[in-house]
C-alpha cells in the first residue's frame, strides 16, 4: 500500500513546500491540498466539516491557492507527486487553468495528479456566476476544454477559436473526481474521469460494484480509486488494500510544523 498525505492548507499552517520536502524525505509518494477561492460569511449549507454552531475551521477562511503551493513544492522535491483535492473547475476559466496545470506539470517533471470536486458551497460556486444545480455540468465542460488544451495542438471549442496553448503537459494529468458514491457520480467518471477520489474510504465494498458497473457500462476499465482525507489504521489500510486499493492519502492537521510533524513521523513509523 503506497501512502500520501494531504493538508488543508492556510497562511498560518506549516508551508507547503516544508511539508512536500518533509514527506518526500519520510517516504511518503504524495502530497494533496485543497482549494477554496473564497468563503462567503454567509452560507446556505454548513458544510461537510462544520463545527457545532455553523462555523467552519479557521483554514476554510485562509486556504492557499493550489496550483501556487504545488508549484513551490515541485521546487523543492524530486519524486513525490503533487495533486489537488480538489480543485473547483466550476469555479475557474479553463484556458487560464489549463495553462497553469500544463506549466505546474512541466515544472514538476510530470508529477501532477489532478483531483476536481463539483463544490459544497452555494454561495461559494454562485459568486462566480454558476448556478448551483449547474455546477456539475460546469466541471465537466470545463475539463473537457482544459483536455483539448492539453492534447491538441490546435484546440478549439465554443467561446474560443483555434488556438494555440502550450506547454502540454507530460503526465496528462490523471484526472480524479471527488464526492460520495451515487449514480450521477459514477456516471461521469465512467465518462471522463481516471478515478474517483472518494473522503476517507468507509463504505467502499458496497460502492465499488456499482462503480465497476458504471464503468463496464461505458465501456472502458475499471477507474482507479484513491481514497484522500483518511485517518489510518493497520486495519483500516489491509482492508482498503483488499479491495483493490493501492494507494491512501492520510490526513494532516492544518497547523504548524511542530504540529504537523510529530503526525507525519508517526504515520511513517506505523505504516511506511
């Protein structure tokens, strides 16, 4: 069972490329980060890690941009691949994103591994002009654009003529899609998507079948999961790598070095 970690990222926790160089020197093969543009003060919906009486964690209201964090990660590491979860393509311009990942990608030597979620947040994916009921469509849109971008040599699409955009990534990237097990999930990372990248990892003997059914209904292989955000356990791990799993992404505490540290040396002591 290969190991990464993911952080929430934040102006007051340990930097992110402190924390790259530390994992990829404790044998860790990845590092995750999330993405959160903005916070709205006022929200329709608390949120899947809301704190008793509606309010989020701190880091929610100072996350980092992604693709910049990664970018001064890559500077200071060699092997150890660098990914979102998530990023919110429903909140972002696909050329301009494209352009970012691709340049992130070649910087980093082909280490990028791209993890998209359709967004919780209402008001969040509404301040950018996307209806919420839309916001799935809207990823999917935006993903398919940014693939043109990176394959093509000449990419063209509605809202934009032939044109050219380089670098073209080497890696790809893999693309994951975030978010709990159901039909209309599946659906589209039968479609478009390399995986699914499912929080924490309870429940997956009972949704992989209809994940592989998905899939064969498409036509095409079985898409790779990627549980992120675990908490792990000897048992927790056996049992994900039973099923076919071959690599976790544990959980950080979004804090300081002398906080996030010890909880990186343990995972590596226990599990590396």
């Amino acid at each position: 069972m290969r190991l990464g970690v993911m952080m929430m990222t934040s102006d007051l926790a340990m930097p992110v490329p402190e924390l790259a160089r530390a994992a990829e020197e404790r044998g860790f093969v990845s590092l995750f980060v999330p993405e959160h543009t903005h916070m709205p003060v006022e929200r329709s919906r608390l949120g899947p890690v809301s704190e008793e009486g509606g309010e989020l964690p701190e880091p929610y209201r100072r996350s980092l941009d992604p693709l910049v964090v990664l970018a001064a990660a890559a500077s200071v590491t060699t092997v150890i691949r660098l990914g979102t979860a998530v990023l919110l393509p429903a909140q972002r311009e696909p050329i301009v994103t494209a352009k970012a990942v691709a340049t992130l990608d070649r910087l980093s030597g082909g280490r990028v591994v791209l993890g998209v979620g359709y967004g919780w947040n209402r008001e969040e994916v509404e301040n950018h002009g996307v209806p919420f009921g839309e916001r799935r469509e809207t990823v999917r849109r935006v993903v398919s654009r940014m693939r043109e971008l990176w394959r093509e040599e000449v990419a063209e699409f509605d809202g934009m003529t032939p044109s050219w955009s380089w670098p073209k990534p080497i890696s790809g990237p893999p693309v994951y899609i975030g978010g709990g097990a159901g039909p209309k999930l599946f659906a589209q990372i039968a479609e478009y998507a390399d995986g699914w990248m499912p929080i924490g990892g309870s429940g997956l003997a009972a949704a992989l079948p209809a994940l592989r059914e998905a899939c064969e209904r498409a036509g095409r292989p079985m898409a790779d999961v990627l549980p992120v955000g675990t908490l792990p356990t000897r048992e927790k791990l056996d049992h994900l790598a039973g099923l076919g799993v071959e690599e976790v992404v544990a959980g950080l505490p979004s804090g300081p070095a002398e906080e996030v540290l010890p909880v990186l040396d343990a995972y590596a002591a226990a599990f590396l």
